[in-house]
C-alpha cells in the first residue's frame, strides 16, 4: 500500500532499470542543470556575504576558509555522482552502526567546547560528526523503510521505524545540541511521510514527539530532574519571555532582532553595519549570520538568498517525483526537508519567531562540516536525478 501512495506521487517509480555505471558524458547529459546553477548560485552568494560579514573581524575575513572548504565539499559532490543510491542502502547496516559508533566516541572522548562534545579533533581539521550524519541518517532510514515498504500501513513498520530512528536523535541531543536533534528528528518525519505511511500513525508520533518534549521542559524539570543545561533552559525561557532578561540570556536575540531591523530595505552596507562590524552582534558568521546578511545587505539582500534556497528545494521536490525508486524517493524527499527546515529555523531564530537553536544557515554560516555536509547532500540528489526514469541518452 505504501509503494502506491507514493507511486501517485512519483511518476518515474516504474520499475526501469539503467545501468548502474555513469561515466562522465553520462554525468554531463544527466545533470539536474538548474540545481546545480542554483548551488553554484548559493555558495557564490554565501561567500560574498561571509567576506562582508567577517571583514572586520580579528582575524579578518573567513571567505578563504570557507571557500577552502567549498573546494573539499565540491571533490566530494562530484565523487558523489558517481556512486549509486542503491550502493547506500545495501551498506545502511555498516553505516548506521558506524555512524552510532562515532556519536558515543564524540560523548567520550570529543573536544568539549562550551560544555559541549560534538567534535572531533583531527589536528589540521576539527569536524562535527552529527552534521555529516545527518545525510547519512537519512540514507539508512530510508533503506530501513523500504525494505519494509509492503508493512508500512500497519503500526509495527511505523513503530519499528521510530525505534531505528531514536539511537541518533538520542546520542545526538545529549551532547547536547538540541538544534542538531531536531534536524534528525525532521528528517524522521519527512522520510515517513515521503514512505507513505498513514496520517494516523503520523498523527500518533507528533503526539508522542510532543509528549516528549513536554516531559523534557516541564514534567521532569517539575520533579526536580533537569534534562536541559541551564542555558539551554535559559533560551526557551528567553524565547517565550524576551523581556524578561535584556542584558543576559536574551541578549543575543535582542542584538540580532535589532540587526535584521537595521537593515532596512538596502541595508547599511559593510562599514554601516556597527551590530556586526563592532560585535555587537555575538556569533555574527555562525548562528547569527543571517541577522548579519540582513544588517549589511537589507530585505533585498536577504531575499535574493531565500528565493535561491527555495530554487534548491523545488529542485528537489522535483527529484523525488521523478526517482525510478522508493528509496530514490524517500532519500529526496528527506534531504528537501531536512535543507527547508534548517533555513527556516535559523532564519527563524534571527527575527524572534523561533528559540535559538544554534543550527547552521545551509552555505552560508562559518563551518568545515556544515559546508562539506551540504554539499555531500546535494551530490545525493544529483546522483537520484542522474538515474530518473524520466531521463534518457
């Protein structure tokens, strides 16, 4: 029943087979053109912006770094075309331990910054292994789901797959990087709905997933056990309180709201721009870089940069209704959400309208693994698009 539902929804799921080697004509004919000419487009964009952003920092601008790592995530998305999706979800067992592995090592022995392990130190490169899992916990999910496709309408496949999903989510929020866990946990929920498995199992998993969260906020806090860090606590209560504490834990919400404001239609360009330029605006290139981008380039600025991660998500919608497969689809469909929803989170955030999270803004916020991640997220899709049964030679 699954595979029908979806297959409404796909019209290139019909069974065709192409050869599974693509070589470099191949690869040339069967690129998704606009999605790449919109990637090219944001990360172009996102350097600009970080040059601006980061100019007047201490250690001046970050835009080589960040194109350094662009370069390591375009090796990376190219090497991706080239390897089939279906290699993915023959070796999602290797992967999904492998990538829970990592995570307890992170929690053991990981470099503790600001109280938290998410990273691991390489000595020339410091990456955070929960950003590069979130392709991957895509990529095994779904090989998790559609090996169960013909269940998926009773409650045990829906069950059986929160259950496959919760390890990561878990080892991840208790680093703690709260933000990170919901990324996991949106892409939970798009891969089941991409799967089609039915609203009312969809309906009964947003129930326990708010049961959750009010046991984690309320109910466990109220019996004198504290799940959250105290400056965890302190955001949420600071979200729905921003009066509450000017100077202290709603400062950066305050500084980054009065940012985005100041920046009016054309903005106050990159010496106008005192909230960045004078840090007033702390995490100015990370958390806040899109209060920044707003600041220095205005509501013109900004939006040239959301239509163009809207052109990416159309572009991969498009790609889930054109997989020849299952998995095809449900990997698509789960990377779209998964990019949709950390835009608009962080975007979110910067104006007031959602908690601070502390996730990454897609290509544009400083970061080896974030750039890298999305990057090897995009490489999936193209490699999805390149064998669409719509396609042809």
């Amino acid at each position: 029943m699954a595979i029908e539902a979806v297959d409404t929804r796909a019209r290139g799921l019909r069974g065709r087979r192409e050869a599974d080697v693509v070589g470099l004509g191949g690869v040339l004919r069967r690129l998704d053109w606009v999605l790449l000419a919109a990637l090219i487009a944001v990360v172009a964009y996102g350097l600009w912006a970080i040059d601006g952003i980061t100019r007047h920092d201490p250690g001046g601008s970050a835009m080589t770094r960040q194109a350094l790592y662009a370069c390591v995530g375009g090796v990376l998305f190219v090497a991706t075309l080239l390897v089939d999706p279906d290699t993915f979800r023959r070796f999602r067992r290797p992967i999904y331990f492998g990538t829970l592995a990592v995570m307890v090592f992170v929690l053991a022995a990981g470099a503790a910054t600001r109280g938290s392990r998410r990273w691991i130190d390489v000595g020339f490169f410091t990456f955070q292994p929960s950003e590069f899992g979130k392709v991957l916990f895509v990529l095994v999910l779904a090989g998790f789901i559609t090996e169960r496709a013909r269940s998926l309408g009773s409650p045990a496949a829906s069950l059986a797959t929160l259950g496959y999903g919760l390890p990561p989510i878990v080892l991840v929020f208790v680093q703690p990087d709260i933000g990170t866990a919901l990324v996991y946990t949106a892409a939970l929920a798009a891969v089941l709905f991409v799967a089609g498995t039915r609203w009312l199992h969809l309906g009964v998993l947003v129930a326990l997933a708010t049961l959750g969260a009010l046991a984690v906020l309320w109910l466990l806090p109220a019996a004198g056990m504290n799940v959250l860090k105290p400056y965890q606590a302190a955001r949420l209560t600071g979200f729905t309180h921003p009066d509450n504490d000017p100077r202290g834990a709603t400062y950066n919400l305050r500084q980054s709201i009065t940012a985005v404001g100041a920046g009016g239609l054309r903005g106050r360009g990159v010496l106008g721009a005192t909230q960045t330029r004078l840090n007033y605006l702390p995490e100015h290139a990370t958390d806040f870089a899109f209060a920044s981008l707003a600041e220095e380039r205005g509501f013109f600025g900004a939006s040239i940069l959301l239509l163009l991660y809207l052109l990416v998500v159309w572009r991969a919608l498009k790609i889930v209704a054109g997989a020849k497969d299952l998995y095809g689809a449900i990997v698509a469909g789960g990377i779209a959400f998964m990019f949709m929803f950390q835009v608009f989170v962080n975007s979110a955030m910067t104006m007031g309208i959602a908690p601070i999270t502390g996730i990454p803004l897609p290509f544009v916020s400083v970061g080896g693994s974030s750039m890298i991640t999305n990057f090897l997220a995009m490489g999936v899709l193209q490699s999805i698009a390149m064998r669409s049964g719509r396609r042809r030679a």
